[in-house]
C-alpha cells in the first residue's frame, strides 16, 4: 500500500487516497486521533468511488466525529479498475428484465453476485492486511453497508471483523443464505420497507438466516435513496459501541 494524496477535511478529518497495488482506496482518519483508533470497512456498491464518494465521505465524516477511522476500496471491474466483461453482462441481464417487468431469476443473481464475492473478499482482506498496519489503526474492526454479500462472506471468514452492519438492498443468491447462517458477530441491518430494486420478504428471510444472537433489523418507509438521517446515526453508534 502507498499512500497518492492527502487532505484535511474541515479539519477534523485526515483523509488519504491510497492504491493497494492495482486497486485504488481511500482512508479518512479523525484528525485529532492520538492513539490508534478503531477501523470500520465501509461497502459500496459497484458504482465506483468517484460516483459513491459524496455518500462515503459523509459516512466517514460520522465516524471520526466518534474516534473511528474508516477505510473503502474499489469493487473489481469498477471506477478505474479494468472492464470485467462476465460483470457487465450480468448488469446489462438484470437492466433488462427490470426494465421488461420480469422476475430477476436465480441465474442473473448468481452472475451477478457470487463471481463478485469471489473477487472482492480477499482484496478486502489484503487491503485489512495493510490498514492494520498502520500505527495510527489500532482495531477492532467493523464492516458496513455495500454489497451484503460480500458482508456476509466477509463476517464469516474473516475473524478480525467483529461486527457488521448491513443494508438489505441488493440481490442475494440463495447459496449466501447458508453463508449467513454461519454468521455469529453483532448485526445491524437497515431495510428500506418500499425499496423499489430489493425483494422485501427475501430481505426479512436473511435477516431470520443470520446465526447472529446479536441482531437488530431497523426498517424504515421509503425507498432505496430514502434512508433518513437517524438511521445512519443509530448505526454510528451501533458502531461505536462495539468498537470502543
């Protein structure tokens, strides 16, 4: 890992673009941080950084209002990265049925997600491997938001990750389901009741799938963008209570 940029955001917030060999990152630390501080992983979608780094940033700007550094990386075949072509496929399948109004079968998910989950997880892992390093991370670490899939993958492979927070807003394949009952770290999943892309009652089904005796589901009216303010702050502090 080497470190490309840096600034400080209103001065309360380091953050630093980093590239982990081919994958680029960001790191935003609280600026006035004088012991090693707590990690939390933040997921995305695979929109790329520069389109999600409006909603990152202000993920992270709550985070190191609470002594919590924040660290995300980008998806494969996204922003930057080199074209995945079996990724764009797969895209352009689920475009395609949405937009005819036809149930998104099991293949188009499985396409979509699992090749992703594959790739994802141990560049996560690796960029973990780096961030952990630092003097200024000190641990424990969370992991939240993104693809859930990759969540679930990552909360049962990874032992360093001691609690997660969900968003039940993406497609899951069925295999995931058996993955998430093996999941035993503290949940916080967020449901937007009237998502307009997520499968409610799939959503409901995972929730009661995750092996977790810890595990919150908190779900609010509105659709995918519709996630109100008090909801990002609860799961803050879902954060800050289990990683201070």
């Amino acid at each position: 890992m080497h470190f490309t940029s840096e600034q400080r955001l209103d001065d309360c917030v380091l953050e630093r673009e980093f590239a982990l060999g081919e994958i680029p990152g960001i790191l935003w630390t609280p600026a006035s941080a004088c012991a090693p501080v707590p990690l939390i992983l933040l997921g995305h979608p695979p929109l790329g950084l520069r389109k999600m780094y409006p909603r990152l940033v202000a993920r992270a700007r709550h985070s190191a209002a609470e002594g919590l550094a924040t660290a995300t990386i980008e998806l494969p075949g996204s922003g930057d990265r080199p074209r995945w072509p079996a990724a764009e496929q797969a895209r352009a399948d689920l475009r395609r049925a949405m937009q005819a109004g036809e149930p998104v079968s099991d293949e188009i998910v499985d396409a979509l997600v699992l090749p992703l989950v594959e790739k994802a997880v141990p560049e996560w892992q690796a960029a973990l491997d780096s961030l952990l390093s630092l003097p200024e991370i000190g641990g424990p670490v969370g992991y939240s938001g993104g693809v859930i899939s990759i969540g679930i993958r990552l909360a049962v492979v990874e032992p360093r990750i001691v609690a997660a927070g969900f968003f039940a807003g993406s497609f899951v394949p069925r295999a995931m389901f058996e993955e998430a009952r093996q999941v035993t770290i503290p949940l916080h999943v967020l449901l937007q009741w009237d998502d307009e892309g997520n499968d409610r009652q799939a959503a409901l089904d995972l929730f009661d799938a995750f092996g977790s005796q810890e595990k919150s589901l908190h779900a609010n009216m509105g659709g995918h963008t519709g996630v109100p303010q008090f909801a990002g702050d609860a799961a803050t502090q879902f954060f800050t209570r289990h990683l201070k």
